[in-house]
C-alpha cells in the first residue's frame, strides 16, 4: 500500500480517481506550514504539490518519498538540487493546463485591448457615450504578435490566434526553425530586434538565470506605443518595477500579469494602484474544467510512477 500525502486540496475528480486504486491511501494536508510538513511528511511514499513550498529543511526528513508530483507545471517551489541528490522524481501536469492559459491570455489580450473595463464604467455612471471619442481602444485583427516558447500552451495560443488574423512570431531558442514554419510561423533568433514591432507578446517561459528580467525597462522603452505586455508563466521574468515606469510614462500601452515576482503580490507593490496593469491572482488555470483535468493527471502521474507507466513528459528532468 502506496501512502499519498495531498498536499492542499485538490479538485474531488483527483481524489475519487485516487480512491479506485486499491495500492493507494492518501490523506489530504491542510496545514501546510514547514513544522507540520517536518512532522507528517516523512510518513508517505509519495505527494502531490501545488504551491507550497519544499525546501531541503523538510524533505531531509522525508526518508520514504520516492516522488512528487506537481499540481502544475512550475517547479520553482521545490528544491530540484535536493531532489536530484537524493533520487526522488519530480513529476509535472503537462498536458492538464494548456488550453485554460492559452485562453487566459487572450482575455488579457482583449480586456486590455478594449481599454480593460473603461466602457463598464461608463455606463455605470451615466456617462454612456460622452466621453467615448476620448478612450482609445484596439483590435487584435491582423496584429503582430511574438510568443515566447513553443510548448503546449505556445501552440494552442498560436492557434487561437489565428482566428484574429493575427501576424504570429515565434521566440524558442530550443525548438528547430522547420519545426516552426511547419506549423506557419515565423521563428525569431533575436527577441531583441524583432520586439519592436510587437504590438503583443506573451511570455511562456520557466523562470531562470537567462530569463530573469527579460523584460525590463530597456527593452520596453524600444517597444511600440501600442504594445501589450502578457505575462502568465512566471513572476520575475517582466521586471515588476521596470513595467510599473513603462506604463506610466506611457511606452506601452497596458500589461496583464498572472503572475508575480512574490506571491501573494505585496502590498506596496506600485502595479497594484496602476490602472493600465490588468491582474489576476495566479489563476489562469483555475477554470472548472482544468480544476478537474489537473487534479487527475497530478494522482494518475503517481498511479502511473509506482505502476512503472509514467509518460516521459511528465518527468522533469534534474
């Protein structure tokens, strides 16, 4: 008997898909401070993650654990060098959430384009249309965008973009040319030059040395005064201060941001009050749907890990 700890709760379809595996007890961790995890942790064989943090000071306790798999496909939230010494596999969801960021990002694309919620207002205030002509707003039709990285959510974005008609660039250093323009876009080797004409981007990019700051004020100053910044991969890779000046000396147009440099966002952080910044909480997976497709795939990774089935896609490697 296999003993799984659920680390935060997950959607129930994750938990019932569990409770059919005869080999498999679990118990879900509500508490997820370092003591508690010191304390229960060391008991299982394996656990599911969301966004909790293990760090070497809890799994140096943890003697059983053979594997832990991520209720997402970040993996910035646990100690990879730890794991790695001690031969623990980290496992990812990578096909669960593709298509609810992929969509997230088109919402930002079009809130934003539609001057966020400006028209609401409005309308609300009994201003309907007298201030219309004094609100700029934009189409996505025929627009240029450059996505950054080429993996799931990379292409579903790319194809819904198509829809717009929109003009569509790829940057990934990692992935062939051929590989690109079979699919009918047009790979970028230098994000650099080719940003300037951007009127998007959108970042689908893990967050490391290389991709720290990516985004940062010089690149923004040389971006088109229309352009949109969307981020929904990993906080830190738009510098947060460097966007907050951009915006509000007007080099850009707007932003949306998923995700943060620190999370929970602090509450001085200056895009807080910034009214061109469109925020959401880290959520861009939680659709009903991708709830429910992700909490399967995190305990089937497990299922699969133990029944030596595990898809080689969902195995990070460290």
């Amino acid at each position: 008997m296999y003993k799984v700890a659920i680390i935060e709760k997950i959607h129930s379809d994750g938990l019932e898909f569990l409770k059919k595996k005869n080999n498999f007890d679990f118990d879900v961790i509500d508490d997820v401070s370092e003591e508690n995890l010191i304390k229960v942790l060391p008991n299982y064989d394996a656990c599911t993650l969301r966004v909790s943090k293990l760090d070497s000071n809890i799994l140096k306790h943890c003697k059983k654990l053979k594997v832990i798999s991520r209720h997402g496909v970040g993996f910035d939230n646990v100690d990879t060098n730890f794991l790695k010494k001690s031969g623990i596999t980290l496992l990812i969801t990578a096909t669960a959430n593709a298509r609810a960021v992929a969509e997230h990002v088109i919402y930002m694309m079009l809130t934003i384009s539609k001057g966020f919620n400006i028209y609401d207002n409005e309308v609300r205030k009994g201003n309907f249309k007298s201030n219309s002509n004094k609100i700029t707003t934009y189409e996505l039709f025929k627009k240029n965008i450059m996505i950054f990285g080429f993996g799931r959510i990379g292409k579903i974005l790319a194809e819904l973009c198509k829809a717009f008609e929109m003009k569509i660039k790829i940057y990934d250093p990692y992935i062939d040319k051929k590989i690109i323009e079979n699919f009918g876009y047009k790979k970028i080797d230098n994000y650099k030059e080719e940003i300037n004409n951007s009127d998007y981007i959108s970042l689908h990019l893990p967050l490391k040395k290389d991709t720290k700051n990516l985004i940062n004020f010089d690149i923004m100053k040389n971006m088109k005064k229309n352009s949109i910044i969307i981020n929904t991969s990993r906080g830190g890779i738009v510098n947060e201060n460097d966007l907050n000046k951009a915006l509000n000396e007007k080099l850009i147009f707007g932003a949306g941001l998923d995700v943060f440099e620190k999370e929970p966002i602090l509450n001085d952080n200056p895009l807080i009050k910034n009214k061109r910044v469109l925020l959401s909480p880290h959520t861009a997976t939680f659709t009903e749907e991708c709830k429910s497709r992700m909490s399967i795939e995190t305990v089937k990774n497990i299922v699969d890990f133990f029944s030596n089935k595990i898809n080689k896609s969902m195995v990070v490697k460290l």
